[in-house]
C-alpha cells in the first residue's frame, strides 16, 4: 500500500484539500492506522500554534511596525517599477499603409493597362471587290472574304510603303535589324474559294 504524503495528510488537517483529493485520502485513512496517526499528530501541532498566535508580546509598537510594513511595500513596488519591462507602444501605420496602398494601386494600374485591347491602326487604303476587302495597315495587309481572313504581318518595320490599284496591293518593308527589304504582291482573282 502506498501512504499519503506529508503535504496530503497537512491539507487534509486545515481543510484546503479538493473535492476528489479529500474523498480518496478519507478513504486511505480508513483503511491506514500509520497515516491516520500523522494526521492527528498535525491537528495537535495546528492547535499548538494556533494558541500561540493568538498571545501576542508585550511591548510591541504596533505604529511603528505598521509605518515599516508600508515603507517596504512603497519600495518594493518602485524597485518593481525600475525592473519592470518598458511596453513601447505600437507605431501607427502612417507612411508604411500609404507605400503598401500605392504599390498595391500602381500593379493594379499597371495590369489594368496592359490587358486594354489596343485600338487597331486605321487603314492606309482599303479595296473592296465581289466580298473581298484587301486592306494596307502600318502593320501589314489584311485579307477578307466572306468573315475568313489572313494578315501579313511587318514587324519591326520603320518604313512601309503602299499602292493599291485594281491589280492588288503591293508592300514593301525594311527590317529595322538585318535592313532586309521585303516586297510582296498580292492580286485578286475570281476563284477566292
């Protein structure tokens, strides 16, 4: 079996134990002689010392002792003051929202910029023939019939040069880079099938 603890059986003798620590040690005592022994030994002692609290010496000043006592917490509470970490106060966000808000502004600009549809080069000229358009852009040649189209593109070019006459179109470009020309004809026929 095994025996209470010195400070089990002590809060069992002032009262001070739990609810689920009282009821087990009551029924270890029970069934103990050693350990309830103990805790008569501790009721006696209790009241020993109770009745020695309750006569007080003689010739105490009891103003003096008093104005000690409230000396010492006064200085215990400034050295606890002194010790006692500093809290900083929290900075307000003032510039750092105002940068974080505008980055945050200048992506979205930025974004909203870049995928606007760009507004398409008005035509230099434009032949229009049995449902056929050939049209002569900065950026190259297009080429409909009935909604199907193709586009001959030129880029990188600095100069473009157009003609359009009953015959086609003709273009001629130079690549910025190699200063290659380009020259193509494009005619219409009857069987754009």
């Amino acid at each position: 079996m095994k025996h209470l603890t010195d400070t089990q059986i002590a809060l069992l003798a002032t009262g001070d134990l739990g609810f689920f620590d009282y009821w087990r040690v009551r029924h270890h005592l029970s069934v103990c002689g050693r350990c309830k022994s103990l805790r008569t030994q501790y009721r006696v002692d209790r009241d020993v010392l109770k009745d020695a609290a309750d006569q007080m010496p003689a010739g105490v000043n009891w103003e003096r002792l008093s104005r000690e006592m409230r000396g010492n917490i006064r200085v215990g509470l400034e050295a606890g003051e002194c010790v006692a970490p500093v809290i900083a106060r929290p900075e307000p966000m003032g510039w750092r929202l105002a940068v974080a808000l505008s980055s945050a502004m200048a992506v979205v600009l930025t974004g909203w910029y870049l995928s606007a549809p760009k507004f398409a080069s008005p035509a230099f000229a434009s032949l229009t023939s049995q449902g056929t358009v050939i049209e002569a852009t900065p950026s190259g040649v297009l080429l409909q019939h009935d909604g199907h189209g193709i586009s001959l593109m030129t880029p990188r070019a600095n100069h473009v040069q157009f003609s359009i006459d009953t015959r086609g179109a003709k273009m001629q470009a130079v690549d910025v880079e190699t200063g290659q020309v380009t020259i193509t004809q494009v005619s219409l026929s009857s069987e754009m099938d």
